[in-house]
C-alpha cells in the first residue's frame, strides 16, 4: 500500500508542477491580446464620463495617449497636471488623451476628475477588462498609438512634462 500511495502522492506533484509551470509560462509569455510596440491595440467599449460609449473607432486617424490609472495611485494622481497640459497642447493636432480608469467606480472619478480639473475623455473599465486585454501592470500605464492604430511607445510609471511631451513629439513624427 506504501508504494501505490507514493506513486499517486508523485503523480498529483507532477501534475501540480505541470499546471503551474504552464500558469506561469501563459502569463509572461501568452500575451492575452497584449499589445507589443508595432502591434494594432485591442478595441474596447468603455463608458465614459461624458455618458456616452466609446470605442477605437471614433478615434480612427487619430494619435493616441491612453493612460491607465486610478485615484488611489499616487504616480497616477501626480502625472495627471502634466497629462491635461499636453491635452491642452495637442488636442487641436489630431492628438487625443485618454484616461482609462481601472476598477473604480463613477461617483469616484468623476469627483476627482472634478477636483483636478481634468477635461481630456475619461472611460471606466470597472471590471479591469481593458486593463486585462492591455496587459496592463502596474499602473500608472501609458501607450503612444499612432493614427493607423499601432503601439508606438510603452511607458510603465509616472510620466512627466518633458518625456509625455518628447513621446507625443515622436508619435506625431511617426505618422
């Protein structure tokens, strides 16, 4: 009886170590619609404070900043003067900032965004399915997309003035 449970016991380890490595392997390596300098970004439909739905399509021909953020997240808090300033600069050069919340819920960000005076698009993703089909981790995540849709730059962290001014610079000069 002692060898018989000893193969199960080896058996059941094999097959945890198996799942495990594969778990692992998926999450690193599988990029569940991820998007990776050069690739097209995923689509979403996500409401917005304006009320409204919005998706990539109404951004078609357009450059994009789409920066993924929270209240709660202090880099997320402090990079937003420098977002709304560069909204402010491109906004009339076909270039649009987008803030996409991730988790919270409406009454949240709508008083911060109140208090901050942010006037760039903000969309909700509470169910954090942009933020699963971006990749994104951790927060504060932003993505320079070019006006055909491609991933130009990634910026993992707090973003300031002159490197979100560089980035857009260099978005523009890539279309």
């Amino acid at each position: 009886m002692g060898k018989s449970r000893r193969k199960i016991q080896v058996i059941i380890l094999l097959v945890i170590v198996i799942l495990g490595g594969y778990a692992i392997v998926s999450n690193v390596l599988g990029s569940n619609g991820k998007p990776d300098i050069g690739e097209k970004v995923p689509d979403f439909n996500l409401l917005g404070l304006d009320g409204n739905v919005h998706n990539l399509d109404e951004y078609k021909d357009k450059a994009l900043v789409i920066n993924f953020w929270g209240t709660w997240c202090e880099p997320c808090v402090e990079e937003m003067p420098a977002l709304q300033a560069q909204y402010e600069k491109w906004k009339d050069k076909d270039v649009v900032v987008i803030g996409i919340n991730a988790g919270e819920d409406r009454m949240s960000v709508e008083n911060f965004v109140k208090q901050v005076n942010v006037s760039f698009p903000v969309l909700l993703d509470p169910n954090k399915e942009a933020v699963q089909n971006y990749g994104i981790s951790p927060l504060p995540t932003t993505l320079f997309v070019s006006a055909n849709g491609k991933v130009n730059n990634i910026h993992i962290g707090q973003l300031d003035l002159s490197t979100l001014d560089t980035q857009i610079e260099q978005l523009v000069r890539s279309q």
